[in-house]
C-alpha cells in the first residue's frame, strides 16, 4: 500500500474520525514541531546566526510561529549548499517530505513556504517561470516580479495589493518589449490599446488566431481591484481572492507573450 492510501488502524475500524489525521494543518502542528526543528539545524551555523539576527531572536527560534517563521527564512536566505543531512536526502527534500506527511497546509516554493495550491496551477506556475526566465527583458525580470507575486499570493505573510502590483510588472515585462517595444514608458495599458487593433496581431493557438482572449485576459488584470482612495469612506482593499485570481492570469500572459504566441499579423508593422 502507497503512504498516501494508508490510514490508522483506528480510523479503518471506525473507533476515530478520519479528519483528525487528514488536514490541511493550518501553523506548526505538535506532529510537525520535530521535522520542522530538525531542518532549522541542519542549516549551517551561519545561516542561523544571520535568520536569527533578521527574526530578532536571541537563540534559535522557540514556539510554533518562530519555528515557522525561521524554516521560511532559512529557504529564503540560504541556498541548497548552506545545509546539511546525514541520510542521503537533502534537508530541503526532507522537508517537502515531511510537510505533505504531516498534512500541512504548507509546501516549499520558489521563495520560501507557501500554501498549497492544485498541482495543475503549480504546474503552470513553473511552466511560466521556466519560460520567463529564458527571455531577456530590459525594463526588469519577468521571473522576478512573478515569483514575488506568487508568493506575496501563497507565502506565509500574503500582501494582496503589493502581489497585484507585482502581477501587473510581470506581464509589463514581457508584453511591452514585443507589442510596444519603442516605448519606454510603456504600461499594460498601453499594450491594451495597441491589441485592440485586431487586424494587425494575432494569437497564434487561438480559434482563427483572435488577439480577443490576450486582450481580455490582460485588461481583466489591468482592471484589478487595487487599494483605493485610502482613508477615505469609499476606500477598497485588494482581497486574497482577488489576487489569486490576477496572479493566475499574470501566470498565463507571461507564458504566452513570454513565448511569443502573440504575433504581428504577416505584412504588419
């Protein structure tokens, strides 16, 4: 029988509830305290010195959300050379390990913890990154802003508003330099407006190569709900939701201008 099947004699005979060991465990359940505090100790010495100086500790971390704080500082401050293991697996593959057996609503990402997401999403998500990161975009990394936003999205510490900025650079990114790439103070807007010529662009796997899907995609992240008109009665603050919807899409742009689908129709200019 595969881990994932297995359940407790208990719960197969009926004696508990199955949800008691299902999860998602929100923190640093007690079954979790030990893995968790064994990869902080397998970072190296320095690596600890510097993650507690940035949590403002005075010795490693105690309590649940210092542990969880300390292991998120310690994949985002250190690198895969910066920890030791002694059983042939990697302490960062340990911990992935031990995270999805102890049923934590936490996994290792590209910046650190995050939540986890569907893995078709997490799929996309790296599909583009992997793409982003292959091409060369003088206004900033497209890579960059989208990590960051995916993980001001699914980090331990979201940031909607700052993870919708951030979407929004990350389309920039790439969008500007092939639709508008002689403006230099160009913005998705303005990528917009150039894709409403529908006889000059075309989506290359779209149904007759319609540039409508990219331009409604970019304009519904466009049009995202930022923070607006703070301290005033009318003010509008970005929720999770709203930003994992703008993230996704942002996830699906950047492929696809970062790929070149989107195109200047033959004899265009």
């Amino acid at each position: 029988m595969e881990d994932d099947d297995w359940v407790p004699l208990s719960v197969r005979e009926g004696r508990e509830a199955a949800e008691l060991y299902e999860g998602p465990f929100e923190g640093v359940p007690n079954h979790l305290q030990r893995a968790l505090f064994s990869f902080y100790t397998d970072a190296a010495s320095d690596l600890r010195s510097r993650i507690q100086l940035k949590l403002r500790l005075n010795g490693p971390p105690v309590g649940p959300e210092n542990l969880l704080n300390a292991v998120d500082a310690a994949l985002r401050l250190g690198s895969p050379d910066d920890f030791y293991g002694g059983d042939g697996l990697h302490p960062i593959d340990r911990l992935e390990r031990d995270l999805g057996m102890g049923g934590s609503v936490y996994r290792v990402g590209e910046s650190g913890l995050e939540r986890r997401v569907d893995e078709t999403a997490i799929a996309m998500f790296e599909a583009s990154l992997s793409s982003a990161r292959a091409v060369h975009t003088p206004s900033g990394s497209a890579a960059k802003h989208l990590a960051e936003a995916w993980s001001k999205t699914y980090g331990i510490d979201p940031e909607p508003p700052v993870a919708v900025l951030l979407a929004v650079k990350a389309v920039e990114d790439v969008a500007v330099p092939l639709v508008i790439p002689n403006d230099r103070q160009g913005t998705l807007g303005k990528v917009i407006n150039a894709l409403k010529a529908e006889d000059k662009w075309e989506f290359l796997p779209g149904r007759d190569r319609s540039i409508v899907p990219v331009r409604e995609l970019a304009q519904f992240i466009w049009a995202a709900p930022l923070d607006r008109h703070p301290g005033t009665s009318d003010y509008s603050q970005t929720t999770l939701e709203q930003a994992e919807a703008i993230v996704h899409a942002a996830v699906v742009l950047v492929r696809w201008f970062a790929e070149k689908q989107i195109a200047r129709k033959p004899g265009q200019s």
